[in-house]
C-alpha cells in the first residue's frame, strides 16, 4: 500500500476522532461551555492526538527496519490503523467535563517540540560525525599538512605505478583560494548594492514605489542557481571576454602590450563572470535583510538626531546604521555563507582549474564544486581520491564556523553599545 494512502487515511482517523471529540464534549456540557475545563477545540485536538501520535510513532519505527518486519508493510500499516483506532476510542472514554484537555494538548505539543529539536540536533551530530569518520580515513593516507598547506590538487586514481597521480596530490590551497577570491568578487557586488538599495527602501522610498521595488528585487531569490548558471554562462561570460578581448586589442603594440596579450587571451570562464552573477544572486539576500533591520531601528534616534540639527543623511550615517550594524553583520555572514556554497554557478562560469591565483580574469574552482566533481558517478569510498571530499567538506566546516565565531563576537560587541 502507498505511503500515501497509509498517511490519508490517519489523517482521516484524526478528524474523525477530532469531530467525534468535540461532539461528546459538547454534549456532556449540554449547552454550558463555561462548565469544561476547557474549550470544546481541545478535547477535540485531544482525541486526536490519541488517534494520530501512537500509530503515527509506529510507522515510523516500522519504517526504520521495513526490511526485518515479519509481517511485512501491509500487516504494518493493519496494525497502526488498529492501534489510532484504539486510541481515538481511549481518548473518546476518557473526554468528560473535568478532563483536562488543554494541559493534556499543550503536553504533547511540548512533546512534539522537544522531539523537533533533538532531532535537529542528532541530525547535526550526525552530520559532523560522519564527516570527521570519513576525514580520518582520508587523513591517514594524506598527512594532514600537506592538505591544509599543499598547492598543488590533482585527485587522480595512478594507471600505473610511475605515474605522477599514483601518490596524487591533494594539497587544498587552489581550492580555497578560488573559493575566496569568487567568494569576495560576489560580496563586492552584493554588498553595496544590497545596503544602498535597503537604505532607500526603508529611508528615501515612498509606500508606493517601496511595494513595488522590494518585490522585484525578491524575486532575485526565487530564480534557480542554474539559472544563474545559464545568464552567466550564455551572456555575461561572452560579454566580458568580448570586453576585454577588444580593450586587449586596443593595448597591443603600445607601452602596455603585455596586458594587452593577456586580455586577448581571457575566456568566457573566469572567476570575474561567476563572482558577478554570484553576487547579483546575493543582492536581495542583503537587501532585504538589511531592510527589515534597518526599518526595526526605534524611530526616536531618527527623531533626536533631526532635533538636534542632523540631516536625513547624517542621520543615516552617524545614527540608524551604527544601530543596525548587528544585524547588517549578521545579513552580511548570510551572503557570504551562501557564496562560499554555491556550486553550479561556479561550475559553469569559473571553470574546473585548480590555481593559486589573484588574478579574476582566470579560471579557477572551489571546494564545493570539487565536493561535487569527485563524488560524481560510480566511486569507491576506500580510496584518498573519494575520500579526499570528506576531507574538503570538514575543513569546509571548520571555516565556516570560525567565521559565524568572529561575526557573533563583533555583533556582540556593538549591540551592547547601542542597546
């Protein structure tokens, strides 16, 4: 039976119980609500509750080991009816007057809380284990200096025993680094314009103009990365090679013919391409963020500074920004943790060359696009070339935390000043 009719047909078990519920307390209190412990709604959610958690915990215990069932799912599914039918006919007997139903909902609403966030925790515990589990495998083949500090990636199976990838070569500097450089090109972009276009939204725009402007720049967060991945790939890139090849054309044969012959020589894939359209994809992450704190800044400082002769500008400057920096801070760290993961822009304008490079006009790749590269197809996961994305990933991890470390410190710090 599909898990869909199983889930129907509880739910249809809970409303009935729901209904039957709410009836009998009705009719216990014979036109007197104010003689119930509580509202009519609780006893019903009650009933319901008794009907849906039970055989709702059994599915899913019997979904974990589906494959050691003895009865298989069919006799499971038999069963979980039986057991919400058996609890909707408990609640339903116990549903009078004096019952507490209101206690008795908040308690398992409680339940259901507290198992929401252990879950949430295990699942991260799970996460960090199984990436720190796997990363020592991977570092008992690769010292881990020589990952961290290496500069040369090249994660390749050896063919044969003389080889150059029969030892590979796995130092993560490269991958770092292009995460970065594409990374600071995107928030260059996103940055200011997300923080000027919020300050004139909740600052200059009027009501009219601001309904009109902050939907539009939100829908920049609906379109999907690939489609960024296209924009880029299909027009931006051959804009910028077109650019530069023609301003190259313009330098050879002068006193800066080098550059020249370099721009002559640019590509559609760049790190300059993929950390352009990153950040227009930041822009309403930033933007709208930024909005929403700088509109929660109490209304008295704009007052007191205007009264003390400021101007609308200087009261940007000196007073409604200094207020919302933390929360700018935090708009900011949110731009840049969703740049440093971002893959398939950076798959189809950047390229897929590891270099230790400054220089935007070239290609180069980041460690989620590697993530990604080497755990494609048909892998085996004993080896440092598989391995090797566990290893990126944990250290992955690790910068990104320290950067969520730095930014609560700094947000902490000038809250206390302008609360």
């Amino acid at each position: 039976m599909p898990i869909w009719v199983v889930l129907l047909a509880l739910v249809a078990l809970s409303a009935g119980s729901f209904w039957l519920g709410r009836q009998r307390i009705v009719a216990a209190v014979a036109g007197r609500p104010r003689a119930a412990h509580s509202l009519p709604g609780y006893y019903g959610a009650y009933a319901a509750l008794w009907a849906a958690g039970p055989a709702l915990i059994l599915l899913v215990i019997g979904a974990a080991f589906a494959g050691r069932l003895p009865f298989g799912w069919g006799g499971l599914t038999a069963l979980a009816a039986v057991v919400a039918v058996v609890g909707g006919l408990f609640a339903y007997s116990k549903i009078r007057p004096e019952l507490r139903a209101r206690n008795q909902v908040e308690r398992w609403t409680g339940g259901v809380l507290m198992a929401c966030a252990v879950a949430a925790v295990l699942t991260t515990i799970g996460i960090v284990a199984s990436l720190v589990f796997e990363s020592w495998r991977f570092f008992q083949a690769v010292p881990p200096l020589e990952f961290l500090f290496g500069t040369q990636w090249n994660p390749q199976i050896a063919m044969r025993a003389d080889q150059f990838a029969s030892t590979g070569a796995f130092g993560a500097v490269p991958l770092f680094v292009g995460t970065f450089l594409i990374m600071l090109i995107a928030m260059a972009v996103a940055a200011p314009i997300g923080l000027l276009s919020a300050i004139y939204l909740s600052e200059y725009a009027s009501r009219g103009m601001r309904g009109v402007v902050k939907p539009l720049l939100e829908i920049l967060a609906g379109v999907p990365t690939v489609v960024y991945g296209f924009f880029a790939a299909l027009t931006v890139g051959p804009l910028f090679r077109g650019g530069f090849n023609a301003l190259g054309a313009q330098l050879v044969g002068g006193p800066f013919d080098a550059l020249g012959q370099h721009l002559m020589q640019v590509q559609n894939q760049m790190a300059l391409v993929a950390g352009a359209v990153m950040g227009i994809m930041l822009i309403p992450f930033v933007s709208s963020l930024s909005d929403d704190i700088i509109n929660a800044v109490p209304q008295s400082l704009r007052d007191g500074s205007l009264a003390m002769g400021a101007t609308r500008s200087e009261t940007i400057k000196k007073v409604v920004l200094p207020a919302a920096l933390p929360g700018v801070m935090a708009a900011m760290l949110l731009a840049v943790s969703r740049a440093i993961g971002e893959t398939m822009i950076v798959t189809m304008a950047a390229g897929l060359q590891a270099k230790i490079t400054a220089n935007p006009l070239d290609t180069v790749t980041t460690v989620t696009v590697q993530i990604v590269t080497l755990l494609t197809g048909d892998q085996e996961f004993d080896s440092p070339k598989t391995l090797s994305a566990f290893g990126l990933g944990l250290t992955l991890f690790a910068v990104t935390l320290a950067l969520n470390v730095i930014a609560l410190r700094i947000v902490q710090k000038y809250r206390e000043q302008y609360d």
